[in-house]
C-alpha cells in the first residue's frame, strides 16, 4: 500500500509487516483467478484463511489466555486495511470471524470462555455471524428463528433460518442469535451452534455483484439441538449482545472499505502517471490531478475515523457513535473513489484487464451490510441529539 503510517508498539508493527508479506506472497497471486472462478464454481479460500489462521491474524484483537495475541483494535484494524488491500472477500471474512468470538470474549462466563475460545481463536476454525433473516435485517427485533428449551433436556431447539450469512456452509460454528421470547427485541438470546449440528442445512449461494470468495447462504435449522451451556449471556440478553458486537464490527468494516479504496487509489495514480495522451502523462492534467487528490483526502479521511474510533475502544471509551461515523464515512468513500478509479482508467478500467472494475462492484455491499449506511446516519442522529 501508498500510506505509511505509524504504529502503536513494534509488535504491531511487526504484525503489519508480517501481513504485508503474506498479502504479497500468499494473496495479491490468487485474487483475481479466485475471484472469477467463485463467480461459478462457488468456491471457497479455505487455504487461505488456514494460513491467515496459522500465522496468528485471525485472533489478534482477542485474549492471549485463549490463544488471541491479545492486540489493540487499532492495530487489529490496520490488519484487516492491510489485507483488503489485497483481497477484500478474506478481508471481510477475517472481520465476520472477529465478530462472531465477540459475544464469548465479552459477554461469556469464564468457563465458557475457557471452554470455547481455544478453538474458536486456534486459526484452524472459522465462524459465521447468524443475526439477519429475509424480514429481519435493518429491524433484527421481528427475527422470528425461534429457541425454545426442551424441559426434558435442558437443551435448546432452533427453528427457523437466517439470511445472507458469510461463510454459511464452511464455518465451523454459527454464531445464532434467536427468540427465546415474544417480548421484542427483549426476547432474544445468542447461541453458538456447532458446525456438525443434526438439523443444520444451507440454502444456495447467493449470485452477488461482487466478493464471489465471500460465500454467502442461508442457514436452516430444524430442531437444531443446542446446549444449555452454549447460550452466551443472559436470556433474553441478545439483542445487547448483538448492538454491542455490531459496534466492534462496524469499524471490521470500515477498516476494509478503507484498504479496498486505497487499493483502487494505488491503480488509479499508477495508471495516471503511465497513461500518454497528448504527449504527455493523463497526470499530468490539472482536471485528472485534482480528482486524484480528492481520491486521496477520502482515502485519508476514512482511515482517520476507524483509528479515532479504535483508539476509544482500546481506551475504554463509548465509541458507538464513532463506529457509525466511520462505517459511514469509509464505506462512502471506498464507493466514490473506486468509481473514479474506473473513470480514470476510462475505457480499460471498465474491463476486466484491470482490478478497478472489480473493485467497484466489491465497494458496494459495503454500504449495504453491517448496517446500511442509512441506519448509521440514524444511530449517528440519534446520538447527537439526544
């Protein structure tokens, strides 16, 4: 990547370094190949995230006791920038993956924790995010997947199905959020399911406009039977749980947008420097060199407010209001510079010759999951005028 930035410690900088590496050795390679084929064979980067997971980046923001590296979210985020830079289908992947830990390392009793977690953060298991339904997304309050508690058992059985779930079909756990209740939002509790669950199905994947590696089905359960042991929190303790770990994931996102925008920064400056037109560079004319800069002050100004967000959270501090802010932002604007990266390239950025075309399509979703950007414009209101 172009931006150079300083980090918190020299481990930190050590895990950019180490990221670096694998993104130019391991990822940058086998983007584009991967990215058509999974456009029709729907194939999945398992080897990928297994080498992601072995060299520690699937668990950096979580407790060493539990096989996390125990990082800051500043320096977790930088990773997650640096791998989008070079695949933003892993990218997002590794953020879902951080997500879906979430509830366990925050809400979770110490023996679950200790239970859970080392196989959950070990890098050789990956988990899907289970909260959005066909009529339950912006409004996860009307989820209607049900948990109801077999008395004879003690265990609960799920009912229901989930929509637009990453990794659905190659996770190893399913984070599952359902009504245990009819009071409302009130009446909801996390569940984390086996993988290997009697009773767990998947739908087909998803034609999408983009990230074709980013697997994306339904989940049904039928009578998917769950330990008693596996509900992280308080019944009906969901809903918090959910907002709470939205937050953290917000700004997985946002982190991503931002190194997909500055990737499209990247080849978009590099194309303007080596283009010829009218003898000389197309950089060189003030209407392309003004529009570059546009580019790199948006680019600049996503990073700025997941980092400002991030150090918060590491502080300690309420930061909702910052994630929305910087999901907004960032995703806004991985949106507008991709498409001037295509329009800088003109006619060959609308071909598949280049990456820009790819990264247009791959920047939309990101105004769309996590919560659209017009529900941050809402939490974001709603926080400043109360």
């Amino acid at each position: 990547m172009a931006a150079t930035r300083l980090m918190p410690t020299e481990e930190g900088q050590d895990l950019i370094d180490l990221t670096r590496e694998i993104c130019d050795k391991e990822l940058r390679p086998k983007v584009d190949d991967a990215e058509r084929a999974a456009a029709t064979d729907e194939s999945f980067p398992t080897e990928v995230f297994r080498t992601l997971g072995a060299a520690g980046l699937l668990s950096l923001p979580h407790p060493e006791e539990f096989g996390g590296y125990g990082q800051p979210y500043e320096v977790y985020l930088q990773v997650v920038e640096e791998i989008a830079s070079a695949w933003m289908s892993v990218a997002v992947g590794v953020s879902v993956h951080s997500l879906t830990a979430y509830p366990v390392t925050t809400f979770g009793t110490p023996e679950q924790q200790s239970t859970l977690l080392p196989d959950m953060l070990s890098g050789e298991q990956l988990g899907a995010y289970c909260l959005s339904e066909q009529q339950a997304g912006s409004d996860i309050g009307s989820m209607t997947t049900r948990a109801t508690t077999d008395d004879a058992s003690g265990e609960y059985v799920l009912r229901g199905r989930k929509a637009w779930i990453s990794h659905a079909g190659h996770a190893d756990y399913y984070t599952t959020f359902a009504r245990t209740s009819d009071d409302g939002g009130k009446g909801l509790s996390c569940l984390i399911v086996p993988g290997d669950a009697t009773g767990l199905s998947f739908g087909t994947p998803e034609r999408k406009m983009g990230l074709h590696c980013d697997t994306v089905r339904e989940v049904m359960y039928d009578d998917v039977r769950v330990d008693a042991f596996r509900r992280i929190g308080a019944q009906g303790q969901g809903m918090a749980i959910a907002l709470s770990a939205l937050d953290a994931g917000r700004l997985g996102i946002a982190a991503a947008a931002t190194g997909l925008a500055q990737s499209a920064l990247d080849l978009a400056a590099s194309y303007a420097k080596e283009r010829q037109q009218f003898g000389r560079a197309i950089g060189a004319n003030q209407g392309l060199a003004f529009l570059i800069a546009d580019m790199e002050a948006a680019v600049t100004s996503a990073r700025a407010t997941y980092l400002h967000a991030a150090r918060l959270k590491d502080a300690g501090r309420p930061f909702s209001k910052e994630a929305a802010v910087a999901k907004l932002t960032a995703t806004d604007a991985a949106m507008r510079v991709t498409t001037d990266a295509v329009q800088v390239l003109g006619g060959a950025g609308y071909t598949q010759d280049f990456p820009a075309e790819r990264f247009m399509r791959e920047a939309k979703v990101t105004q769309i999951f996590e919560g659209t950007n017009q529900i941050q414009r809402l939490v974001i209101s709603r926080h400043v005028l109360r």
